[in-house]
C-alpha cells in the first residue's frame, strides 16, 4: 500500500483530525482481510515520501502509518522518505523501499531470520549543557552509521525548489535534528548529530539560547523532507539499509 498523500489532516470535523488515518487504515486492513477470507494475509505499507504540504501534518501522517502495527498482526512498513525527490511525491528511487517490504514479507510470512523494522524512538535524557542522548528501538550489535542525506543533495530537487526556498515558504519544511530549550520562548535550535562511543545511540548537540538551562524535547527529521543521515550499520551498502524514522518528543 503506497497511498495516503490524499488523506493528509484526515476529517476535519472530528476531534485531532489527522490522528484519524491509523483509524480508516486499520480498519481497510480488517475489512480487505474479511471479504478475501484471509484473516491474516502480510500487509506492508510505504511512509511517504518528500513534498511540500503542511509540514507538521505530514510528519505526524508518516507516524500514523506505523500505528497499524500495534493494532493487527503480520503487518509491515517500509520508508521512502529518505529517498524523496524534493517536492515531487512520486520519487524515482522505488529500489530501497521495495527491497525494505522484500525483507519485511521473508522475516513475517517466510519466518527468515531478518531484523526488518528501522530504529524508532525509545527513549531520551540531557546528557550535558546542550547535549540529549537519543536511545532506539531495533538497534543491532552492529549499532548506527552516519550517512549523508540523500534528499540534501541539490539534483534530487530538479524545479521544485531547495531548503533555503522551502523553508522560507513555510518553516519545518527541510527537517535536520533539532532541540527545545527552556528559555522564554522555549526556543527550538538546529543539533548537529553525532554517535554515541559505542554507536548504539545517538547524541544531538546544541548551543542554548540565553537563559535556558535544561532540554525540553528533541525533534529528527519532523517535516516534510526529512535529514536523515543515521541508519543501521548492518546492510551497510544495500538498498534496504535502515534508517532512524523521524520523530518529535518531549524528555
């Protein structure tokens, strides 16, 4: 199931309209699995990709997608939205996520011994004066790499603009890491992002804004083309390496 762009802020007139899609999309799951009379066929989705709607909602949207999960069983995902094309939602590097629900279906429906699922946010605490180390889930021995993001790279925009661009037409469009402080205005503040000494976790590193003192939240490639540069070092080199998801949290 590559789909969902459409339903982007879901049904306006119900409470947290965009928290609905986790909703409408389970129960398809449920109703195709009933009228095919296979109760638990595989189902796998693709997060979505690069473009530029509201940023906020598109970053919630990719979460909802993975809420499936902890509904119904044999169900998988895969991201695309580390190989976006800019501004362009139906991007031409397909290889990654389809070699993803490739590993997805040989771990769940062939029962192959395959870690599929990306790193996701566990956990996280102030480590020192603008420093928040980051723990995750589905962390192997192998632990993290540091990679450049694809979707910084300038030909994958073609005409749709660039960040500079994006950004100035509506902030949070191009996500890096970032952490909120507890000053005033409770400032966000870009982190560079580094690893852990034994690469099991990842550090985010940034110069507090006067008068703040302590962490607030951590956000990674929340918006709506994510900076993703951490991945699982297993696979190193395949298309179906696996990078941390974005998220936005409070400590």
């Amino acid at each position: 199931w590559y789909q969902g762009e459409s339903d982007l802020g879901g049904n306006p007139n119900m409470p947290a309209p965009n928290n609905n899609y986790s909703c409408t999309q389970t129960a398809m799951i449920e109703h195709w699995r009933k009228m095919y009379q296979v109760p638990s066929a595989f189902y796998a989705v693709v997060q979505l990709s690069t473009w530029f709607p509201d940023p906020q909602l598109l970053a919630e949207l990719r979460d909802q997608q993975l809420e499936s999960g902890n509904e119904i069983p044999n169900f998988a995902y895969a991201t695309n939205a580390d190989f976006g094309a800019g501004g362009n939602i139906h991007p031409p590097y397909k290889q990654h996520c389809g070699q993803r629900l490739a590993n997805a279906a040989l771990s769940i429906v062939y029962e192959k011994g395959i870690n599929w699922r990306s790193p996701t946010y566990a956990a996280a605490m102030q480590t020192g004066s603008g420093e928040v180390t980051v723990w995750l889930h589905d962390v192997l021995e192998a632990g993290l790499t540091l990679k450049q993001s694809h979707n910084q790279d300038t030909h994958n925009w073609r005409s749709y603009g660039d960040c500079a661009a994006a950004n100035k037409k509506a902030p949070g469009s191009c996500a890096w890491a970032s952490i909120q402080f507890d000053d005033a205005a409770h400032t966000w503040v870009n982190a560079t992002v580094a690893l852990s000494q034994d690469k099991q976790s990842m550090v985010l590193l940034a110069t507090p804004p006067a008068g703040a003192k302590v962490a607030l939240a951590t956000s990674y490639g929340w918006g709506s083309i994510p900076m993703m540069t951490v991945y699982r070092a297993d696979m190193d080199g395949e298309d179906g390496q696996l990078p941390a998801l974005p998220w936005n949290r409070t400590l």
